[in-house]
C-alpha cells in the first residue's frame, strides 16, 4: 500500500516580473482572484486533499504570505468587539493549525527543481504533494484530491495534465505518453519547455505534484535543464521506470494566473460561480460584448 499523502510544497519564491508593478513590494501569490489571494486557494485545495503539512518555499519580500497564514491579533479582537461571529469562523476556517505550517527560503532564484530541493528537511522521507499557485483549478472536486484518489489506487508519481495547443509546448512540461486509457496517461518520458517540433505530445503538465520523496536525490545532482535552471521536470523525468508514473486528465478549468488575460479570465469564471456576485458580473460582460 502506498504511503499516506500529509506534506504540501508550496513554491513561493518567484520574482512575479510579469505582473510588476502591482508585484513590485507584493507576492504574487497574494494576488487576489475576487477577493482570496491565490496562494490561499491552493492552500484550501491541499487541506481538502487531505494535506495536514504546508511548506513553504519563500524568498525576500515574501513576508505578507507568513502573515496571511498567522493569526492577527487586532483584527480578531475588533470582528469579536462587533460581533462579527460569521466573518471570524471564516477566518478560523481556513487557518493551518499550531506548528503545522513551515517556512523555508530559497536564497537564489535557481529553478522550480531548486525551490523543492529547499523542502527536503522538511518533507523527509515521505511522499508529498507540490502546488503552484499560479495555477488555478476550477472544478467540483478539488484538482489535487482528484490525483490523491489516483495516487491511492496507483502509487507512485502523479501529475495533472491537459492538453494544450502545439504552440504553447515550450511553456510546460510535456509528456511522452505509454498507455493511455482517455484519464490516466502513463509517463513514458517528459521534456521541459520543448519546441513544438521536438514535442513528443500535447499533454501538458500544470502546476499539481504528487512525487516520492527519491525525486530529492535527482535534484541533489543539481543539474541544469532547460533555461539553465535546476528543472523538477527533469529530476521526475530519472524517476521513471521506477515506479508507477501517471499524468491524470483532472475535470475542471485551469487558469494560468501568472497571465494577465488568464488572471483576469479565472476572476470573472470564480466571480460567475458566486450567488452574490454573478447577476452584477453577468451585467458587466453583457455591457461590454454589445
Ligand atoms: C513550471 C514547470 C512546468 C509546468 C508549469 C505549469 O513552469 O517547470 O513543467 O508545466 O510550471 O504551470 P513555469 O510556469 O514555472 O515556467
């Protein structure tokens, strides 16, 4: 029986360059789509997958993160004084709980690979699960609890996968695909960031890990991939054969937030699944499609 999936990495290290200036003395990841700051979905998508440990892997400037997850004193203290009971539960809600969130930098921008490589302490020898925040998944059943449900069966690696145009390979890790049964594509090979030429499919891999803690040895080697970065892709790619490796077609809608247009297109699509907001929404778009 495969091991119990408890620890999530959360890379958080990145610069943000392509979202300046609002990222210029913010993290990214601090970006909100309505009104929740899109490191905190992924937060909630691995706490519903089961996760009980969340690493993260910051950098400098990275502090509101820390803050986000930490109780604040003063703005509990005035919800209690005005009897805002409803708005409190919902911050308790989502709060990891006493000692079980951990930080750790990434001193030099050297890669995603890299940025995991910095968790080995804290993950140890045990499977876990890396999110990138960026990406933001939509569905009825939360994309990570989706793989768990896989990684149950299966054990192994998973990642979640879809397909994009051809054009856009050299954006993703792309899979050379084994058996593939329409869901569960075996992984047969990955390259990161290949041309659409030299792409051996379309199958993507977006931003939801489930990797054997192995993958750290294949990053020790520190070798340098695509972009001359330390790639995770390229560690998980000496992983196979060593186990069961799949790429799971998740259900939902991913949305690349480190894009603009994909950033503004999730806050519309999350705005759209709100009762007290798609009415105003829906009246906006109409307005602006005549
Ligand atoms: C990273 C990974 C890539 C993956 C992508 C998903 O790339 O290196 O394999 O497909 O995330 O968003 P980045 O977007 O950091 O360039």
């Amino acid at each position: 029986m495969s091991k119990t999936l408890r620890k999530a990495v959360f890379p958080v290290g990145g610069l943000g360059t392509r979202f300046l200036p609002a990222t210029k003395s913010m993290p990214k990841e601090m970006l909100p789509v309505v009104d929740k700051p899109l490191i905190q979905y992924a937060v909630e998508e691995a706490a519903a997958a089961g996760i009980e440990e969340f690493i993260f892997v910051t950098g400098r400037g990275k502090a509101a993160i820390e803050d986000h997850f930490d109780y604040s004193y003063e703005l509990q203290d005035t919800l209690i004084r005005r009897d805002k009971t409803e708005a409190l539960e919902e911050l308790n809600r989502w709060m990891p709980k006493a000692g079980k969130v951990m930080y750790t930098r990434q001193q030099e921008p050297l890669g995603l690979g890299h940025a995991v490589w910095c968790a080995r302490h804290l993950v140890g020898d045990e499977p876990f699960a890396v999110l990138l925040a960026d990406d933001l998944v939509l569905s009825q059943t939360p994309c990570l609890k989706q793989m768990v449900d896989v990684y149950d069966r299966q054990g192994g690696n998973v990642v979640a996968v879809m397909d994009v145009p051809l054009e856009h390979t050299k954006r993703y890790g792309i899979l050379d695909v084994g058996s593939d049964d329409g869901k569960l594509a075996e992984v047969r090979g990955l390259v990161e960031k290949p041309d659409p030429k030299d792409a051996p499919s379309t199958l993507s891999i977006i931003g939801r890990y489930i990797l054997q803690a192995d993958v750290f040895d294949h990053l020790e080697t520190r070798s340098l991939g695509a972009g001359g970065e330390i790639q995770l892709t390229d560690a998980m790619a000496r992983m196979i054969g060593a186990g069961p490796f799949f790429g799971l077609r998740f259900e939902g809608t991913r949305f690349d937030c480190g894009d603009k247009v994909g950033f503004l297109h999730a806050n519309l699509a999350f705005a759209l699944e709100r009762d007290d907001m798609k009415d105003g929404v829906r009246k906006v778009i109409d307005a602006y499609s005549r």
